[in-house]
C-alpha cells in the first residue's frame, strides 16, 4: 500500500504534459497540477492507513491489496467495496470524478474474465490478468481515454479526412504494435500512472484498425498529454476558490507519436468484436459505473447540505416554497442514493463468480443523471440568489484595514458573522457559477456519454421490458369484447 509520498515522486518521471504551448517540466508543483494531485495523495494516505477499512486480503495477489480495486465475489466484499469507494469520495465529496477507483474498478472486471480477451487470431487473456494483479499490488493510479477525438460524430474514424486522426495500428513488430494518432478526454492523466487508451464507442468492419485496447506509462516515449485550461491557477486563494483550487482535475487529448505499445501491454489488437466485448460480457460497464454513481451520490448529498445551510443563514428555511425546493432536493439526491443501493442489493454473481450490481436500478439512475444534476444545480441556484453576487472581490477585503470593517457590518447574517456567510458563499458559487462549475456541469451531463445513448442503449436494454410486457399481455388475455374469459 504505497503512500500519497511515493505517489508523488513517481509523477516525476519525465512525462510530457503541455499546457499553454509548453512542457511541464513537474507537474508535481506546477500550479494547474500540484494541488489535485496532492489530493490524490491523500487518497493513497487514506488507504494505506488499516483504520479506514480500505485494506483486504487479495487472492489474487496473494497479499494485502486496497478494496477499491478487488473484484468483489460474495454480496459482502461488494458492500465492503461500496463502503472503501465512499472513503475516498467523502474525502473529496464526490468533487474528482475520476479517482484511481474507476478505472480500476474496470480492470476488476476485465482481469478476472481473462477467457474474453482470447480470441482465434491472438490470446491476451494473460496481458489482462496480469496487469490486474499489477493494479492490486502496485496500487497503480490508471487514467483512460476512451473516446475518440470530435472530428466528425457523424461517421467514424475510417470515413475521416487525414492520416490517423484517432488512436490506430500503423505497424506491427516482433516487439508490438505502433500506434498513432488521438483520444479524448483523458481525465486525470497528467497526473496518472498509467494511461488506459481504447474506444467505447462502435466501430464498424471498416474500423478494424482502430479496435485496439493498451495500457501504457504516461512518461512513454511518444505519448503526449495535451490539457484544457487549467482552472485552478487563477483561483485567488482557497477561501475564494475552495473546490477549484483541490480538485480541478485536468482533461487531456492524448496524442501518440508512432508510439510502440509492446505485446504485453496489448489487450485487443484490431478486433472490432472483442472491442465491444471487454466492457459488457465482461461487467466492468456496470461495475465502473457502479463506482461512479457511488461518486455521484456523494457530491450530490454535499451540494444539499450546502443548499440547507444557505436557507439557514438566509433565515428563508421557513417558508413554504424553499421548504418545497428543499424537498425536491432531497428527492433527487434520495434517488441516486436508492438506485446504488438497489444494484447492491440485486447484484448477481456472474459466470467468473464476480458480483455484478444490478444494471435495472443502476442504468435507471444513469438515465437521469443529465437531468438530475442540472436540476439540483438550478435548485442551489435559485436558493442563494443575488447572494452570490454580491460578495467581497476576495478574501483581501476581510483582512484589509480599508475594507474589513464594511465587509463585517454590511456582509453578515443574524447570529452569522461575516466571514461564515462570505466562506458559504463564495462555496457555493464554486458549485453554481465558477468555471470550474461550468466544467462539472458539463462532465455530469454527459459522463456516460450523449442522454441517447445512455436511454436507449443502456437503460432501456436493462429494464427488463420483457418481463413486463408479458405480464401485461397476461392480464390483456383475461377479457375482451365479450366479458371476461374464464380459464
């Protein structure tokens, strides 16, 4: 169980992170990177500490591994999983979307269903399990980057314009495959141990070059994070910016410079098939989802505490119509709540013996989710009003002898001194109206991918539309234009 320490000096590996037209020399104390990735130190503090729970014996590994990334085989482990991804989730408050939990959760799933990695032309049934058991003894942090770039949502890669747009094989040698090209939306990587690179979603036959599935070091040669705007260098201070300056994770367009992949690190290798395969006839779809909404539930329940606390401080908590957006609230957060634990207590054991939760409660609460966040922030938004405006420029104003003293008489709430109300605030105007804010909106609304794919593949295929229409079509059969029929 490796420390937040360790951690932090192995992201001093030479990687090539570009921001801003150049390299990050250390992304270890480069402002857009030191702090979330300090965060991400504390959760690898948090599970090398026994008193948190997180630990448990391996089977696989034959040793001490950390529960977030085991794949759970009894109703007991999954709740005990549940409960080490909720350690670390209150430890951010569901702010890091992507913690070294989900794609590890993923690879539970893949590293024990080694048999769907071994197909006629190439068996890499023991890459995958091997790189499981490297997961569980090394601790590893794996970002991935699973969807192709925005070139044309139209048609897929092999009707586009240009010489590997998205991540391909160009060659293959005795040592690998050579890859070329990009993937999107790498959450994390910059500040990763590994990166995971395949495609979610579907090719076609023409795609087979593109149908491919690795993991590599992020310090490989070739291998290129580029990062959106980094949010949290022009936070003025934690006081102001207290979400963005912890956890404005960084996103990545991964470019890859005829980088080779060597076989060993190879999990599918232009197999448009097995591409699809790995994530739903394994269960890492539902079982990293799984994790997700755990994440989700959590953030959820943070930014209701902070909506009860502003009608608090407001004095508004009672009167009938913020009691009435209070409950909405609370509804919307109590059924994502529900729906994790409704897959918990459905979960199955599949055909490897790994409890998979139950995909009609867990796809049902991802088909709200585009709508569930949106809504709760609209709430939120609609409870601080103007007061999120009208705040102090900066937590200067509180120290200055110039400003302080307006800043203590006009900024303040009954029985609520200034510097409460103004730190409640300026909280909640990093969930509502920052740009790291606008970046989580974003992120909720389409983590599982466009609300039409997430509807009509995931949860209309997992509700079980069978069942009851045929328990319709019984009752339809009991009568008709003559009266009831007997039986």
């Amino acid at each position: 169980m490796r420390t937040g320490k360790e951690y932090l000096e192995s992201l001093k590996d030479g990687r090539t992170v570009l921001l801003d037209g150049d390299v990050v020399d250390d992304v270890t104390v480069h402002p857009a990177f030191a702090r979330v990735a300090r965060t991400m130190a504390e959760l690898f503090d948090l599970a090398a500490d026994p008193a948190n729970g997180m630990q448990a014996h391996s089977d696989d590994i034959g040793g001490t591994a950390n529960r977030v990334f085991m794949a759970p085989r009894t109703a007991g482990e999954l709740t005990e999983r549940r409960r080490a991804i909720e350690v670390w989730a209150k430890h951010t408050h569901g702010w890091v979307g992507r913690s070294p939990d989900h794609v590890g959760t993923f690879f539970a799933a893949f590293g024990t269903h080694p048999e769907v990695f071994r197909t006629e032309t190439h068996d890499f049934s023991e890459n995958i399990a091997n790189y499981y058991k490297r997961i569980l003894s090394e601790n590893l942090y794996v970002s991935y980057a699973i969807i192709p770039p925005q070139v044309s949502r139209a048609t897929t890669a092999s009707g586009w314009e240009g010489d590997f747009l998205q991540v391909g094989v160009v060659r293959e040698t005795d040592e690998g495959i050579i890859v070329r090209g990009s993937q999107m939306l790498a959450t994390g990587g910059a500040i990763a141990d590994e990166v995971f690179v395949t495609c979610i979603k579907p090719l076609g036959p023409d795609d087979v070059d593109f149908a491919v599935s690795f993991a590599l070091p992020a310090a490989t040669e070739g291998l290129k994070f580029y990062c959106r705007r980094p949010y949290a260098p022009a936070a003025t201070s934690e006081f102001d910016y207290p979400l963005t300056t912890r956890y404005d994770e960084p996103d990545a367009l991964v470019v890859f410079d005829d980088v080779l992949v060597p076989w060993e690190r190879v999990f599918v290798d232009r197999d448009v098939d097995t591409l699809r395969r790995q994530f739903f006839d394994t269960g890492a779809h539902a079982l990293g989802n799984w994790q997700a909404q755990i994440r989700f539930m959590t953030k959820l329940k943070f930014i209701a505490a902070v909506a009860r606390k502003v009608t608090q401080v407001n004095g508004t908590d009672k009167i009938p119509g913020v009691q009435e957006k209070l409950g909405e609230l609370a509804a919307l957060v109590s059924g994502v709540e529900s729906g994790v634990l409704a897959a918990e207590y459905t979960a199955e054991a599949d055909g490897a013996g790994v409890m998979i939760p139950g995909k009609r409660a867990l796809y049902g609460a991802m088909g709200l989710q585009f709508e569930t966040y949106p809504r709760i922030i609209s709430i939120l938004r609609d409870l601080v009003g103007g007061g999120v405006l009208q705040l102090p420029s900066s937590v200067a104003d509180l120290k200055s002898d110039v400003t302080r003293g307006d800043m203590e008489h006009y900024v303040q709430s009954p029985g609520v001194p200034s510097e409460e109300r103004v730190k409640l605030f300026k909280l909640a105007w990093d969930i509502v109206g920052s740009e790291f804010a606008g970046r989580h909106q974003q992120y909720e609304m389409f983590y599982a991918g466009a609300p039409f794919v997430v509807k009509g593949a995931y949860t209309f295929r997992n509700f079980g539309y069978e069942g009851v229409v045929e328990e319709l079509d019984e009752f339809l059969s009991q009568y008709g234009v003559s009266g009831r029929k007997e039986h």
